[in-house]
C-alpha cells in the first residue's frame, strides 16, 4: 500500500499532496536566498526554478522581494494547463490574485486541479489577439494596475504587448526568438491565429527579437534588467523603480544584446516534426526565406529575413 502511495505522489505532479511538498520546500530554499539578494548584480544569480519552465520563479521572487511586493496581482498570458508556468508559484505560495489566459486551458479540469473557489485565480480560456486583450483585461477586472504580466504565446507576442497600456504592470516579462540575433528590430506579421508551425515547419520562425521587444518596453516607461540564463524570457521594470535595482541596471548594455542571444538550445524539425538539432547557422539558413516585419523601417515594412542580416 504504502509503495503505490509513493508512486502516485511522485508520478503525478498534479497531486495536491505533492505540490504543497514542492510548494514549501522552494519557498523555503527562496528564502534562504533574500539575505544575498541585496548584492546581485546580474539576475541570472537569481535564478531558482519550481512550477516555471526554467529559473524564472526565482528570478521572480527576486524582483517582488526588492519591490517589497508580498501578495502580488498578475495576469499571465500562455500557460496551457498551467503546470508549468511563471506565475504558478505565487498562486500556491502567496495570497496572489491572478488572471491567466490560454487558448488550450480546460476550465472544468483547472477548477477541480486547483482551488479557484478561494477567488485568487481567475481563468479565461480565449485567443489571444492584439485587438481583444485590452477588453479581456477590462472583462476580468484587471485593467488596473498589475504587480506582474508575463506573456508566452510563440507568436504575435510583439503586437500584443504594444497594443496594453503602459506601464500596465510594475514587472514585464516576455518571451522573444534568440533565433533573430541582437541586431535586428523585427517580428512576425500580426496575423490571425498565428501557429508557429503553419508559418514555417521549423518552427524557428515565431515571436519577437530581443531589440524590438526592448525599445517596445523602453518606449512604455520600462527599464530592461536582463533575461534568464537560457536566453528566451527577457525581465523589465518600470522606469519609476530603476534605484531599486541599481547594481544589476549599471552592468546593463544595450549596445551589446549578444549575451543575451547566444542560445544554444535548438527546437528546428524537419516537415514530419522531428527534431534535427541544427547549428545555429543551419537554423538562420532555413528560415531566410520567411516574412518578418522590419519594424526598425517608419512603414514597418514586411521584409524577408535574409534582406536583414
């Protein structure tokens, strides 16, 4: 009896069981860490992950314990069944209140997973589109001013953001394509039910480059503070709170975004979906041909990316 107990606690991550376990004990390691947080001096050092894809909860406590933020309210924005995500730990570690938003969540089973009868996690299971968020926001009540956002979508990530208010939240997360190297200012077109993989088979042609999504925050009151260590989330910060982090925002250099595009994960597939594990300069080689919009260009001309680099 006791055997299969254990094999469908550590088999199942979904067990409530189980998660508290996890839940406590990262908390508990994140804690740990604050004494030191005073002299990070880059984020990466931050880094600590749980329910996220990588460090990002770690990176996250981080940037909430210097903005003295407990109980945080965020809205997050592609999370699929929400077992891995950025904001999954604050929902089971603190008296959050959050509002996530995918297109593939099944309400039903979130419901019953999760104890969304406390009231601290709102649940909308929409398609995002630059033209509906702002109204799904107004929807849900979390048009006010957000503690966190965090965006994941693979794909029109770019417009989305630029169509949000500014200064919506007081830490902005968003994922972007390292693929695109730290030059060029582009994205994808901004088109309906954009799927990475209709849009070209490798699915190396998605999202936003690191430049464009910078001077995009820039232009919205934020400060860019660096990206986790894998290189595709980049992490900002209003302006109004730069002192805040002062020692990590002076080893910051815009004029070089190469650190934070030398990638070296691969996720390129052949057209029956295997993965290929191509080098950086194969995967460049084989979505030159594909459309992005020049967004450096007044027009915001849709070029090849082969005319870029």
């Amino acid at each position: 009896m006791i055997s299969k107990l254990i094999k469908k606690i550590f088999t199942n991550s979904n067990h409530k069981e189980f998660t508290k376990s996890i839940s406590l004990s990262g908390k508990a390691c994140l804690l740990a860490k604050q004494n030191k947080y005073d002299e990070y001096k880059d984020i990466n050092q931050a880094e600590f992950k749980i329910f996220s894809q990588n460090g990002e909860d770690g990176i996250i406590d981080y940037l909430l314990y210097k903005l003295k933020i407990q109980d945080p309210i965020y809205v997050e924005i592609g999370v699929e069944n929400y077992d891995e995500s950025n904001t999954r730990f604050l929902y089971e570690t603190t008296n959050s209140q959050g509002l996530i938003i995918d297109s593939d969540i099944d309400e039903k089973k979130l419901n019953q997973k999760f104890e969304t009868w406390k009231g601290r996690l709102s649940i909308s299971n929409e398609l995002i589109t630059a033209e509906n968020t702002s109204d799904i926001l107004k929807n849900k009540n979390y048009n006010k001013e957000l503690d966190l956002f965090s965006i994941d979508i693979d794909g029109i990530d770019y417009w989305v953001i630029k169509s949000l208010r500014d200064k919506i939240s007081k830490i902005f997360i968003a994922e972007y394509n390292p693929l695109f190297g730290p030059e060029i200012e582009v994205s994808v077109p901004n088109i309906k039910n954009f799927n990475r993989t209709e849009y070209h088979y490798s699915n190396l042609c998605w999202g936003m480059s690191l430049k464009s999504l910078i001077n995009l925050m820039v232009r919205k009151g934020y400060i860019f503070l660096g990206t986790n260590a894998l290189k595709n989330n980049a992490f900002f910060v209003q302006k109004f709170y730069q002192n805040n982090f002062e020692q990590v925002y002076k080893n910051i250099n815009l004029d070089d975004l190469g650190k934070y595009t030398n990638h070296t994960f691969c996720e390129s597939r052949d057209k029956k979906s295997n993965l290929t594990f191509l080098n950086l300069k194969q995967q460049i080689e084989l979505i030159k041909e594909c459309k992005v919009v020049d967004l450096s260009s007044k027009n915001e001309k849709l070029v090849t990316i082969k005319e870029l680099i």
